[in-house]
C-alpha cells in the first residue's frame, strides 16, 4: 500500500486580518501578487510578534522544502506515496503525485496563497492540489487499518529503520511530520495516535525527516 504521509501544523496560511496594518505588512504586501499574501516570518518577523503560536507560523519555506523532497523520491514516482499538508487553521490538502512543484520558492509561495484563496490548484487532469473536506480525525479514519507514525524528537528513539515498518507492502502506514519551526504538535495531531517516534539524538529539520522516512520506507519496501 502506498505510504500516507500527512505534514502537519505547517506554517502555511494568509497574512490574518488583525496585523495587515503593521508598517511591516503594508510596505511588502500587493494585492496583485498572490506570494505578497502569504505570511512569511523572513519578512513579517516585527507584525507576527502579536500573533498566538507565532514560533509556529509563518514558516512556507519549511513545508516548500518538505514537499519538494517528497515528491522528487522513487516512493512518489513509483506510485507509492499520498502526501497531505495540514496547516495551522486546519485546512488539508491533497498533493498529487503528478504535480510539478515550483522549485523556485516566490512562485512556490504564490502557488499557495492562490491555494488558500480559492480552495483548490487545477493544472492538469492528474496533476492537482485538492482539498480534504474535514478534520484530521476524519482523513485518518479513511484509511482504515492503517498504523500511525507521530516523527518528533521528543519520542521513542528506534535505532534500527527496519523496526519502522513492516516489509508487507499490503499493511497501511500514516506517517505525521510536524511541518513547523518549534514547539509541540497541536492537541489535534496528538489525538491521533500514542505512537510518538525519534529517529535521531538529535533535533532535526522537517524536510531531513521527511527525506530519511520515505528512503527507509523505499529500502525495507525495496523501492528504487
């Protein structure tokens, strides 16, 4: 069964209503240009200060990097992988395997700012970022079976990567990765499963854990 890999938390939405006044946010934000819309703490730093759980927002660079690594592995291009992103104010999408994202990360910003606001990409028949209509409860429980994998460095270590998943490729795994800077997951994501999993002594960036699960999951499936 494919791998269902779910980037949660993501620093993903539009610049809120209650700091679009800020000095900061009017001297870089253009109506016309859909990146301008995304708040970005590399520009918005100074406004996102009166924000709650600012250290967790604003962060696109985080889930363009996820994103990028997921869908470039031989799992995504084999067939095997259903990538989901989850952002702040819990809205899911689905991200085709088809889709040729923007390495550029202007236009990857500008691509979801237009996601944001119209609720959905068409490019092509195949190639497409959908919406997921419910909560993460209600995606998880489509996939029924399945084992659900929380990544976080404060886990349970495993040190061998063949006790992560099981070689049957018929068993279906969910795999969460938190798609933010720091902090905890949010109550929702930690609902979901007591099964919470370090891979490292160390505290890793998203878009390695994402690299280092797939490739695992690629060698115990032996996927090249």
């Amino acid at each position: 069964m494919p791998l269902i890999l779910i980037l949660v938390d993501c620093g993903l939405e539009l610049i809120p209503n209650q700091i679009r006044n800020h000095p900061a946010i009017k001297k870089n934000i253009n109506n016309k240009l859909y990146s301008s819309q995304l708040l970005d703490n590399a520009i918005h730093h100074s406004a996102m200060k009166k924000l709650k759980n600012f250290e967790k927002r604003g962060r696109p660079d985080i889930a363009h990097l996820c994103i990028l690594n997921a869908l470039g592995s031989p799992l995504n291009k084999s067939g095997n992988l259903n990538l989901f992103i989850h952002t702040a104010n819990n809205k899911i999408f689905n991200i085709k395997p088809e889709i040729r994202m923007n390495r550029n990360f202007n236009r990857f910003k500008g691509l979801m700012a237009k996601l944001l606001i119209d609720g959905q990409i068409k490019l092509k028949a195949n190639s497409s970022i959908i919406p997921f209509h419910g909560n993460l409860k209600d995606l998880t429980n489509n996939f029924r079976g399945a084992e659900i994998q929380l990544f976080s460095s404060k886990g349970k270590l495993v040190k061998d990567y063949r006790n992560l998943f099981s070689p049957d490729i018929s068993k279906n795994y969910i795999v969460i990765i938190g798609g933010f800077q720091k902090g905890p997951f949010s109550n929702e994501v930690l609902k979901l499963s007591n099964n919470m999993i370090s891979i490292s002594k160390n505290s890793l960036h998203a878009n390695i854990v994402v690299s280092r699960i797939i490739t695992f999951y690629e060698l115990i499936q032996k996927i090249i």
